[in-house]
C-alpha cells in the first residue's frame, strides 16, 4: 500500500512534467491501488459478503480510473501536447519495478478468496500498464509525436475496464447472495 501511494505521488508528478498520459494514467492506477491494497487489508476475516463487497467497491474504483484516463486522453487530444519521452522511460521503469515487487509479494494469496483474487488483477494490471508506459516513451522517441502516448493511455483504460467488468461480474453474485 505504501508503495504504491508513493509511487503515486512520484509517476503523477513525472507524467504532469513530461505531459504523458500513459504515465498520468499509470499513476492514477497506483492511487487507485494503494485503495484496493487498504480496502483489502480491512476485510481481512470479515467473512465471504465483506469481501465480496469490497471487491465490489474495487471494481467501481477501476471503473472510475478508467473514466478519468479517458477525459485525460480527450483533453490531451484536444490540446496536442508531446510527452517527454525520457521522463516517461525513467519513471516508467521505477513504477514497474515497484509494481514487481508488489506482485510478487500478493503471488502466494491470488487465489486465496475473491478479495485476494481482485487484489492481484489490480496489481498485475499494473504490471501490463507499466510495460506499456514504456512502449509508449519508446514510440514517443521513435515518431517524435504524441500519438503513441495516447494510444497507450487508451489501452491502459481498456485494460482497467476489462477488469473493472471482471472484478464485478465474480463479485456482485457474491455480495448479493443472502447471508
């Protein structure tokens, strides 16, 4: 959870310096964890509902992120703006190193229950996004252009929606079932 509240507050920095939404997209996916990570902690031994229940809670946070990366493709559309490409492989790389260390730390407990099992889709789309982040700085450098940046973005935002799809479907029959 620490991690990843830090590494939001260093990559959301990052991308709003080099202007990369696939780093900004990235960064609010680690803020977005370090809740899951927390939320996760809480229903620890609370029973099937509470955790079903927050990973309800889970899902619709993805679900937002996935909105929020969306508006911030628009807008950067909108406005044209280049990434730095150099910022975006360095930060890049230091939140994908965090995220590693995060996945293989949730490893043993991904099938361990619903929460758990949502936890560890958190954190490895994390991984996916970091690799894409430093896709997108390669083709930023490469094309000398923007649109690899939003590409990646988007794709960061489908992956977040895909999960958020997931993450609900196994959970909402979970949190709604009588108890």
């Amino acid at each position: 959870m620490l991690i990843n509240l830090a590494m939001f507050v260093i990559e959301f920095g990052a991308g709003v310096v080099a202007r990369s939404s696939a780093l900004q997209a990235d960064a609010v996916d680690m803020l977005g964890d370090a809740v899951v990570y927390g939320l996760s902690l809480w229903a620890i031994g609370r029973g099937a509902r509470w955790e079903a229940g927050v990973a309800v809670a889970k899902g619709l946070l993805i679900l937002v992120l996935f909105g929020i990366i969306v508006a911030e493709i628009a807008w950067k559309l909108i406005e044209g703006i280049s990434p730095s490409s150099l910022l975006m492989v360095t930060f890049g790389a230091l939140a994908l190193a965090a995220n590693l260390t995060c996945l293989a730390m949730l490893w043993r407990f991904r099938a361990l229950n619903i929460n758990m099992s949502s936890t560890f889709e958190c954190s490895r789309n994390d991984v996916i996004a970091n690799l894409g982040v430093l896709l997108a700085a390669g083709g930023v450098a490469m094309f000398d252009a923007g649109w690899p940046d939003i590409l990646v973005g988007g794709l960061i935002a489908l992956v977040f929606l895909r999960s958020a799809i997931r993450v609900l479907r196994e959970a909402w029959p979970v949190w709604r079932a009588p108890a």
